[in-house]
C-alpha cells in the first residue's frame, strides 16, 4: 500500500472510536503533508512528497470523498507515486523532465538514474456505504468503491495516466480502550503503452488504542500484491497518533517502515482534520 492508500487509511481512522453524535449529516476537510523514501530495491533513492486536499460528506450510511495531491518526486523515473516501482518504457518519463519544462535531471536529460517532477497528482473519489453499523457506532462493516483518476502527468512520471477502479470492505469493532480493525479490497489498475500493470488483492489490519479521552494512539500493517512485472509486493507497517482538540478539530500524524521492495523505506506525515 503506498501513499495515497495509506493517506486514505489513515483519514478512516480519524472516526475510529469517536462518534459523532446527533450528526446525521455532516462535511470534513482534510489537509497535511506526507514525505516518503526507499530506493523500492534497486539502486536509486527516490524521495516523495505528497501535500493531500481531501473533502468528505457524511450521511448515517454513506461516506463521500474527493482528494487531490499536489506531488514532488526526485529519484527513479521507475518510481511511480501511488503505484510504487514498474517497468516504464516511456521515452519521456522524468529523464527528459527538463525538455517539458516541468523536471530536471542531475545526470543529463537521457539519464533515468535521478531526476525529479512537481504537479498535481492523481484525483480520488470512493464512495462508501455502512452494509452494517451498530446504533452506538461501536461497530461498523463498509462496502467502498474507489476510483483513481490518471490525472496525473504521465510524462513527468507523476502517474501512470490510466484509471484505476478498486472496490473494499472494512471493519471495526469498539472494545473499551481497544479497536480491532481490518479490510480487505482488490483493484484493478489500467495499463498504458509503456506501463503494464495487473489487477491486485490488497489488505490491512490494525488496532487503535484510546490513551486518554482526546489521544489514540494506534498500529497496522498493510499488503499489497505485485501488480507490475518489474514491482514487487507492498508491505508495511506504520504507527499512529490522533488527537482531538475540540468536537470537529483533529490532527493525526503516522510513521511508517516498508518491508518489502515495493514499499518505501520509511515515510512520516501528518494531517488536519475539520469537520462541520
């Protein structure tokens, strides 16, 4: 699971364990940073940073959300954000970023061994649907669609220009300080000339644990398949900490380490939630 996904997470969890009483109806804005790093096993460091915008209305059974990142990336131009390393054959890719006026290369512009791009990421939008929810939101099981948008510049390197359409069910369940959580989900992932890739199962399971009334602190692990012939599996494990300074203020902030070659090395971010 790489950035976005993990963004997409964690934004879930800012609800874990915190109902929102009498709020039938309810709209959230979600905004931070994110920095992530690896060389995804090969011999080049890539860097990512990722400055999410996200938007979500809330009835009693649907969650609607809508998030556009502006992204700069410096390292592999086999590196994709969002998508992690592939074998991309584009003869533009980020190793002629300077020729398009939107990256630049330490190695000249044939070199595909350390450049960069900045620009606005790929748009998402999930609608999700609560198919069982207990009358104190202590326990929840949600069905999500999700649809990746290739908005991204394909030859920066910032996406792979193809839509992705994934679909997930997740669960929770409140006991005292403790929130088991957990899901389950496949996309599949649209391929272009020069970037081939599969479909592919994903899962994540976690506990939040409620410290004090306005502090949790939580853990998860999450997976990912390989989806590409030249990536590998995501597998991460990442902790968290949420804190609730009023009835609609929320920050959270994560700390991650990849265990496999299609997850980066480490990642750290933070984020600021507001809700109406």
């Amino acid at each position: 699971m790489h950035k976005y996904t993990s963004r997409m997470l964690l934004g879930s969890l800012l609800l874990i364990g915190v109902p929102i009483a009498h709020a039938t109806n309810h709209f959230s804005i979600d905004t931070g940073a994110n920095f992530s790093s690896g060389d995804y096993g090969g011999d080049t460091t890539t860097d990512i940073w990722s400055a999410p915008f996200t938007a979500a209305y809330r009835t009693d059974r649907w969650t609607l959300t809508l998030t556009v990142p502006y992204v700069h990336i410096r390292g592999s131009g086999s590196v994709i954000p969002g998508t992690g390393p592939v074998d991309n054959s584009n003869p533009l890719g980020r190793g002629l970023g300077d020729l398009l006026g939107g990256g630049s290369s330490s190695g000249g512009s044939t070199s595909r061994a350390a450049t960069s791009a900045s620009g606005f990421g790929d748009v998402v939008a999930s609608a999700g649907y609560a198919l069982l929810s207990s009358a104190d939101r202590s326990f929840a099981l949600d069905l999500t669609g999700k649809v990746k948008f290739g908005t991204a510049d394909v030859n920066k390197g910032l996406g792979t220009g193809q839509n992705d359409y994934g679909l997930s069910v997740d669960s929770y369940k409140v006991l005292g300080k403790w929130t088991p959580f957990g899901g389950v989900g496949w996309m599949s992932y649209g391929s272009s000339p020069y970037i081939k890739l599969k479909n592919g199962m994903n899962a994540n399971a976690g506990v939040d644990y409620r410290v004090a009334g306005n502090d949790h602190l939580g853990m998860y692990y999450s997976y990912r398949e390989r989806i590409s012939v030249g990536g590998a599996t995501q597998s991460e494990v990442a902790a968290y900490w949420k804190h609730k300074f009023s009835h609609g203020f929320r920050l959270q902030s994560y700390a991650l380490a990849g265990m496999a070659n299609g997850s980066p090395d480490y990642g750290v971010g933070a984020s600021l939630n507001y809700t109406f």
